[in-house]
C-alpha cells in the first residue's frame, strides 16, 4: 500500500462511508446458474437450463440452497452483487482505520521525542 496523508485517508473513510449508505439492500451468499442434461428416450441428451439460484449459510453452520425464478435474476443477483461490494468497503475500511492508527501513534511517539 503507498504512503498516504492522514488527511487523505480521512477523505478515503469518508467516500466508503457515503459508498455504503448508498447500497439498499443486500444478500448474503453465491448466485449460481446452472444447466442440467437430461436423457432422451432415443439416448440422445438434452441441455436444460439455465436455472438458478442463491447460496448461503443458513441456520445451524448449513448450507441452505434456494431457487430464483427467471423474473427475479436481476434484482437477487444485484443484491448478491451489493453484498460483496459492502464486505470489500467494510475490509478497506477496517484497513484504513488501522492505517489511521498507525499514524496518529507515530505522531504521537514523534512529538514524545
């Protein structure tokens, strides 16, 4: 990571804050598309698909599996698309904080000197 001000991290810790506030909603979990073949009675093999569906951690440590009809895609995959956005910010954020630590105590032992 290069070297920034302390005034430019604030900026940066700023801009994730207001990049936060603007996601509306959010899922946690993979969307996934798929296709199954299926078998003809002639032995010839059909691809179906695509289908869809989330993935996520449901109760209990398991993994809980659901569909998405076609008209819902969009807006589901979006959702899981805003999730991953929000965990990337919050993990920037926390970096930044821990930045803005680093450097406030090395002013700090700077100025003890």
């Amino acid at each position: 990571m290069t070297t920034q001000t302390l005034a430019q991290l604030h900026k940066r810790r700023r801009e994730i804050c207001d990049a936060i506030t603007e996601i509306e909603t959010m899922r946690r979990g993979s969307f996934n598309e798929f296709y199954y073949n299926q078998k003809r009675k002639d032995g010839t093999v059909a691809r179906r698909g695509p289908f869809y569906n989330i993935t996520f951690g449901g109760k209990g440590n398991k993994t809980e599996t659901r569909s998405v009809p076609k008209e819902d895609v969009e807006r589901v995959q979006q959702e899981v698309n805003n999730y991953h956005l929000f965990r990337s910010l919050t993990d920037e954020y926390i970096d930044i904080c821990e930045s803005i630590s680093m450097l406030t105590q090395n002013e700090d032992d700077a100025k003890k000197n």
